[in-house]
C-alpha cells in the first residue's frame, strides 16, 4: 500500500509540491492579511480617538480665548480709567478731542522723536495680525485693544526698546514750535496712549468701515 502510495507521490510529485506550495501561500496570504485588517481597524479605532480628542481641546481652546476675551475687556477697562486720572496727561497738547480722537502736531513729533513710529512700522504686521485675531464691533474697541497691545508689547516684547531707553534718558519731552517750548512727561500712559492712537490709524486703512 505504501509502495503504490509513494509511486504515486514520485509519479506526480511536480502538482503534488505546486498544490503544497498553492496552500501555503494561501494559509500565509490569509495570515498576512487578517492582521493588516486588523491593523486597519485598530488605525481607525486610534483615529477617531484622536479626532474625540482635538474636539475636546478645540472646545478648551474656545472656552479660554472666551476668558482671553472678557480679561481683555476689563483691562480695556482699566486703562482707559486710569488715563482719565492721571493729570499729567495734557490732552490739550496731544490730542484733538474730534471724532475720533486725533494726534496734534505735537503729538505726532512726539511719537517721531521718542522713536514710536519707527517701532510701530518696522513690526506693523506683526502687531496687525496680532489684532485681526478679535472681533472688533466698534472703532472704540479698537482704540482700547491697540492701547492694550502696545502696552503688552512694552512689558513682553523687544520692539520697543529704544522707546523705553528714550523714556528714561528724557523724563520730559520737549519741543520748540517757533513760538514756545512745549512739554510734556514720558510715562507710560502718556506713550501708550499716543502709540496706540497711531497704531489704531494703521489698523483703521485696512478697516476703514470702522473708523465711523
């Protein structure tokens, strides 16, 4: 029996091995891809935990910009609050009480001398987009928020460092108008103010509809 077995082996051992071949193929075929299935499965279970996770953060985010926001306001606030309190703040040599409110000339050499305008323009895109980020409603908003930006930028940034070198060298600002020697002092409120003015004007030619 195991003679006419084997003869038969010998006989077709060239089908016998191709047909082995075939079935091992198919057992590693099926093998390889069960487990590539598998991963697939397991890549699209990971992803939609991912994609939970970023709509998770993504809502964090929002709830702190909302608290980024109504921060914003009240230090707004503030520091229009303090401006009106503070008397050496001339506005009567700064600024023209018009609708909006707007630099004087000496106000304008000022913001040149201390270096002011310089800094705003060599880093206006910066700022700008710093800016196109709220969601300003009105002109008033923006005066607030570019007088927030300037003073946060004053604390945090380099941009306006020689302006802050002038400030401590030249307590006192001084300018002859042809007629009379004008002055006023350096402090913070009165830089800020006048740089957030002028930064607010550049923010107004691209958003003229709110300059109203």
């Amino acid at each position: 029996m195991f003679d006419e077995i084997y003869k038969i082996i010998i006989h077709h051992y060239p089908w016998i091995g191709l047909m082995i071949a075939i079935v091992v193929a198919v057992i590693i075929g099926t093998y390889k891809t069960t487990k590539l299935i598998f991963r697939f499965k397991k890549t699209e279970e990971d992803c939609k935990g991912v994609k939970t996770e970023l709509t998770r953060i993504e809502t964090s985010v929002e709830g702190v910009k909302e608290s980024v926001n109504v921060m914003n306001s009240s230090l707004m606030n503030l520091i229009m609050y303090l401006k009106t309190k503070d008397k050496s703040l001339d506005t009567s040599l700064l600024f023209i009480i018009r609708s909006p409110i707007q630099l004087t000339e000496f106000g304008h050499h000022l913001l040149d001398d201390i270096g002011g305008k310089v800094a705003i323009d060599n880093n206006i895109e910066e700022l700008l987009s710093k800016m196109e980020t709220q969601d300003f409603k009105s002109g008033l908003d923006v005066q607030n928020y570019a007088s927030l930006l300037i003073m946060t930028a004053f604390n945090n940034d380099e941009i306006f460092t020689s302006v802050k070198n002038y400030m401590f060298a030249n307590p006192v600002y001084r300018y002859n108008d042809g007629e009379k020697i004008l002055q006023c002092q350096l402090d913070m409120t009165t830089v800020n103010t006048v740089l957030g003015i002028y930064l607010r004007d550049k923010y107004f030619e691209k958003h003229p509809e709110l300059n109203t």
